[in-house]
C-alpha cells in the first residue's frame, strides 16, 4: 500500500507527450505506464488487516490539516550515478514544503500505528522508469527533459492505493481523502 498525490490527467498527458522522444533511445530504462504514475507521499507496503481501518481512520485529520497547494511536474533526475542509473523520475515545483509537511504528518499516523516507515527524507518526485541492471543505461537521459515545465495544478486529494503486482501490474483505489481547502 502507499498514499499518494495523483497529478490531473492533463499534466499526465502533458509530461507523457514530452517524454516521448526518449521513450526508444538506446540506453532508456523500462518505462512506467502513464496510468501508474503517482507522487508517493508514503510506502507502506503490506499492511495487516487489523490495521488498515486505523489507518483510513488516521490519514483524514492529517490531510485535513494540509493547506492548500499548487504543484508543476518540472524538470528530471536519476537516482543512481551517471554509470549505473536506477531511477529516472520527474521532479516537482510549487508548494513543495506543504506537500513535505504531509508526507511527514503521514509517516507519523503510519509510526503510531507501529507499520514500519522508511527512515529517510521526503523527495517530490514522479517515477517515470526503472533501468535494469546489467542492461545498457544511459544516466543522461533525464538531462533532455531539464527545462520542463509541466502545467500548474491544484492538489485535489490524497488516495490510499494497494499494488497488485504480477504479469499485469495494477493498482487499486482504497480510500481518497480530499485536500479540502484546495483551490
């Protein structure tokens, strides 16, 4: 399970369409669909049944205590050195520390309810593809989309997902709690 932050399907679209001349270049990661493209707030992997309904419970007064924000999906990086890339994500502008303040209030409901919480920082970030170890990388791909500039968008709500993961990744919509005093 994570909770996440979907961009609208225009900014989607946008970034799909910019991503596009890089999608066949030789050295491009394995490419995430569009329609998995979330800004994760917070990884929870498998939560046990029991805590699930605490959980649902918990996570709406901390976003009811998000003010509202605007975020653009602006420029790219890697996570990885140049020579061995990992991750090739999409970066995020706007109200950054707003949305920094909820991933946090969101690690601290997740603590409380004892599920184990990764002890690092918050990073904005959209996941745009995976390279693959021991396949041809090319770590300066992310470089050609460094002037990006996606369109401004209101953050609407903060959605529970779960993964089905297997031949045909999916994922399914738990519980979605507005960001009520968005724009």
């Amino acid at each position: 399970m994570f909770l996440a932050v979907d961009p609208p399907p225009a900014a989607l679209a946008d970034l799909d369409t910019a991503l596009s001349p890089l999608r066949e270049a030789p050295g491009a990661p394995r490419w995430t669909p569009a329609d998995r493209w979330h800004l994760t707030l917070l990884f929870l992997g498998h939560v046990p049944a029991d805590r699930q309904r605490p959980l649902t419970a918990a996570v709406a007064p901390a976003v009811a205590a998000t003010r509202p924000m605007s975020l653009q999906l602006a420029g790219a990086g890697r996570f990885g050195s140049l020579r061995r890339p990992a991750v090739f994500w999409a970066g995020v502008t706007g109200d950054v520390g707003e949305l920094r303040a909820l991933a946090g209030r969101l690690a601290g409901v997740a603590r409380a309810l004892r599920l184990p919480v990764e002890d690092r920082p918050f990073r904005a970030h959209l996941t745009l593809g995976r390279w693959r170890p021991g396949r041809p990388a090319d770590g300066t791909l992310p470089d050609r989309l460094a002037g990006y500039r996606g369109p401004v968008w209101p953050v609407a709500e903060v959605v529970l997902w779960r993964s089905h993961l297997g031949p045909a990744p999916r994922y399914e919509r738990l519980a979605g709690w507005p960001v009520t005093g968005s724009p």
